[in-house]
C-alpha cells in the first residue's frame, strides 16, 4: 500500500498538465529554491565577515593591552609574568602615537608602532603576511619601517625608499608646539587584506620611536595575545590586578572589544537578523506548498473518493499527500542547496563583474574591500533541513482534509 501511496504522488508530482495548479506548483517549488539558495548564500557571506573578522584583523590587533608608561626596567618582568600563565601565548611591550608619513609631495596620516619584532610576533601577524622586505629588517640599526601595500601605492613607496616621519612635540617652545620629525628607510611592505591596517599602520623599532618621542626610559604599553580571544576581555582584568599588586603600580588595561567589539556584535546580530528574515521567503513557499495541495485536493475529490470505496484507508490518503508536499520540498530544498552552493563558490567573480560593468566598489568603506565566504556545514544543514521539516509539517493538514473526504457526498452527482 505504502508503494501504491508513493506511486500515485509521483504521478501527481511529475504531472504534464498544463493549468492553474500546475503553476501554483511550480511556484512553490521555485520559491523553496529560491529561499533556501538565498539563504546559504546570505549565511555564507555573514560567516566569511565574522570569520575574517576573527582571522586577519582580531589577529593583527592585540587580544588585549596593559596600559600606562610602563618603565623600561619592568617590561621584561611583566612580560616574564605574564607568559608564566597557561592562558597566554605571548607577550610584547609597544609604543604607540598618531603623525604623518611624506613621499616627495605626498603627505598622510598613520598610526605609528613601536615594536620589538621578535616579541610582536608572539602577538600579532603582521610578520607572516610580508610582501615585499623583511619584518627582522627592524632588528637591525638604522631607521628603519614597515608599510602596509594600499599606504605603499598612495605614496608611491617601494622598499629602499627614504620618507620622513613628523609626530608632534608637546613641549611647548618659543614658537608654540612644533613637530619633530625625522627620516627613516622602508624596509618592508605587508598586506593583511584589512585596508583599515594596511593604508594606515606602520611598524618601527621600539628603540627608534622611543627616540622620536623622546620617551627615554618607558613604553606606552604590553601588548597581550590569549589562547581564547573570547575571553580576553574578562582574563585582561584578573592579569592586570595581579600586576598591579606585584608591581605597586595603577596601569589601565584594553582589550579588543573596545574597537572592534562593537563591529563584531553588529556581524552576528545582522547574520541573525538577515538570515530570521530571508527565512520567511521558504515560509511563504511553503504556504504555497499547503495552498498548492488543498487545491489538488480538491481537484482531485472524485480520484480520491474512488480510491476510498476501492479500498483505500485515511492513513493511504494522507500519504499519498504527504509524499507529495515532500518530493516538492526535498527537490526544491535540493535545488536550492545546488545553486545557493554555486552561486557562494563563484561569488567573488560574480562580484567582481558587477563591479567592473556597473564602475561600483561595493565595499570600498568597509574594514575589507572584498566578499568572504565561508560555507560551513551546519548553517546548509541547518537550512536544508528545517525547509524539509517545515515543508512534511504543513503538508500534514491538506493531507488530513483528503483523508476526511466521503465519497458517497462526492461520488453522488457523478
């Protein structure tokens, strides 16, 4: 009886005939296409911002900062003690400002970082992702930076170019306050794939930006990496009350959800929100689905009716229904799980078209300039899954109101 319910849906299912019902059928195979393809396309691109979010720039950032003109005969004891915990991968301490970079008659403005190159490695990946000269180039004496490639092209710089550095001096002279400045050889050229990093930030000597600030013996801070990046926020506060116990000191502490906490919630809230949405485009195909059915139902009244008298029980009816609001909703759940696959594989050529046909950039002002994706199993699972469930699930009613069908009332008139 099951092979004979099966059968009689497949017919319905792979019906020929043209007509109103035939549409409506479509229709709701197309929307449950549609919906689920958006939906894997949407989710992908969503978990490619927080993926990359979380790969290059939370990677090229501190997890965490302790804060304070820290003096130089400290650093390497609370660098010591910090490493000593299980929950830290590496320590370094950093000096930081704000000043202006110029080439010939080009003049921009960066963020300016004193680092030591072998400890900032412990907490950063700027030194993997070298294009062009040597990140150990900052080891070695003479006035050396690094650049990242976008500040390289507004410039014009390529490694061995001479460019000056100004900051400001805040003591204040005769004059008022005037900038100090002093000139120094690229030595390298990185690339994040951040453009907020790589046209802004410029890596120099700990040494030599100590002397460009006239610091003399502090440093404006350590810079943290965690094992969990996540819970940096709160082990950043336990780490900085033992150091300010062991060292008598009152140093602050930052962490990375100052800056980018904000943008990170915002990526997960949207990936939530846009995905709830896009979702009602399978819900509204599965009402077409249950429309769809209730219709043939009662198109199909007298079949039905025969059926009954033939022999067949209510359970027979129902499948007969059930089985076809499923075929519908596994072949366009399938259909959608193919192209929403393809189109997420191909997007960034998609894009990339667009762009060129249309002269947009899409995100020129956002912190990547380009379409991530990250296609994870349990988001499509997910996704395919529920429009399978949902789809059986409604079709449970038009499949009762065929099994609650008398024939004697419908076969009466016949």
């Amino acid at each position: 009886m099951n092979n004979i319910s099966l059968f009689i849906a497949l017919r319905y299912f792979r019906s020929k005939r043209s007509g109103f019902i035939s549409i409506i059928s479509g229709i709701a195979f197309t929307g449950i296409a549609l919906g689920v393809s958006v939906l894997i396309i949407v989710t992908s691109v969503m978990n490619g911002f927080e993926k990359e979010l979380q790969t290059r720039i939370l990677q090229a950032v501190p997890h965490a900062s302790v804060i304070g003109n820290i003096p130089n005969q400290n650093v390497s004891q609370i660098i010591k003690t910090l490493e000593e915990k299980d929950n830290i991968l590496g320590a370094a301490p950093y000096i930081e400002t704000q000043g202006l970079i110029s080439s010939g008659s080009s003049l921009k403005g960066v963020y300016m970082f004193g680092i030591d190159p072998l400890l900032e490695n412990s907490v950063s990946i700027i030194g993997d992702h070298m294009l062009v000269g040597s990140w150990n180039s900052l080891q070695e004496k003479g006035y050396n930076l690094l650049i990242g490639d976008i500040l390289a092209m507004q410039l014009g710089l390529v490694v061995g170019d001479k460019v000056n550095l100004l900051v400001p001096d805040t003591n204040l002279g005769l004059a008022g306050i005037s900038p100090r400045t002093r000139q120094f050889t690229v030595t390298g050229i990185f690339n994040v794939g951040a453009p907020e990093i790589d046209q802004a930030y410029i890596y120099l000597n700990l040494k030599n930006a100590s002397k460009l600030l006239r610091l003399k013996d502090s440093v404006h801070g350590i810079r943290i990496r965690y094992k969990d990046l996540f819970m940096a926020p709160a082990e950043i506060r336990t780490d900085l009350s033992e150091i300010n116990s062991l060292f008598s000191s009152s140093f602050n502490a930052v962490s990375w959800t100052d800056n980018y906490g904000t943008l990170f919630k915002a990526i997960k809230n949207e990936k939530f929100l846009i995905s709830l949405l896009l979702a009602f485009i399978i819900l509204v195909a599965i009402f077409n689905v249950v429309s769809m059915l209730v219709m043939v139902v009662n198109e199909k009244k007298s079949q039905i009716a025969v059926l009954v008298t033939l022999g067949g029980t209510k359970l027979f009816i129902q499948k007969i229904f059930l089985y076809f609001g499923s075929m519908i909703g596994i072949s366009g759940t399938l259909a959608g799980l193919i192209l929403g696959c393809l189109i997420s594989y191909n997007l960034g050529s998609i894009v990339a078209s667009l762009e060129s046909l249309l002269g947009v950039k899409f995100l020129e002002v956002y912190f990547i300039d380009y379409f991530p994706i990250d296609m994870r199993l349990n988001w499509i699972s997910l996704i395919c899954i529920s429009s399978i469930v949902l789809t059986v699930v409604c079709s449970l009613y038009p499949a009762r109101m065929a099994s609650k069908i008398e024939p004697a009332e419908v076969l009466k008139y016949e």
